[in-house]
C-alpha cells in the first residue's frame, strides 16, 4: 500500500493558506502545523470542556471522559496499558507529551 500523500496535505488546513505557499517547513515538532481534527478538538475543549474534569456537572464530565479517551488512544499506540501511560506538558510548552512508563506494560 502507497502513502496518499494528496490525503495527507488536504488533512492540515496550512497547507491551503495562500501566504504559505510554495513554503517547505522543516521544523521541529513543537513548531509544526497541526491537523484540522485536532484544531478542531482543541476548539471544542476550548470554547466547552476547559474545566476541572471530574465534577458532577456536564462539561466537567465530558471533559474528563475526553481525557480518559485521548489516554486510552495513547496507550494503545504505543503498546502499553492506559494506567502505564502519562500525559504531562513539559515546561514552558503547551502541547502534551505522552510517555510510556514502563516497557513490561
């Protein structure tokens, strides 16, 4: 199976905007662009769930099981179990990092 690089582009949205054009972007994580869906979680979180998860009240409920699914989702990835998986930010940045803690999970 070939990678569809077409189906790759078209998933980040900078890639359709006219000033950046003719553009290649060789930076680091942390400074790349992101794909729409999750600018489009991110959004949602922002304008919905940015509360304390775990509360009895609607958006802090959805908010956690956000969290317990973005978990469950890293987990399996990386092939370990979510109660051996971390999410932290890492000083002076705003992305989450993922981190397996240990190999025998």
């Amino acid at each position: 199976m070939q990678l569809d690089i077409e189906f790759v582009r078209a998933q980040f949205p900078a890639f359709a905007e006219p000033s950046l054009a003719g553009q290649a972007f060789f930076e680091n994580a942390g400074g790349s662009y992101t794909a729409g869906a999750v600018i489009d979680r991110l959004t949602r979180y922002y304008h919905q769930r940015k509360v304390q998860p775990y509360h009895p009240f609607e958006a802090s409920r959805l908010a956690g099981a956000e969290m317990d699914e973005a978990r469950q989702r890293l987990a399996a990835l990386m092939g370990s179990k979510p109660m051996n998986s971390a999410l932290a930010r890492r000083p002076r940045q705003t992305p989450m990092s993922c981190r397996r803690l240990s190999a025998s999970s």
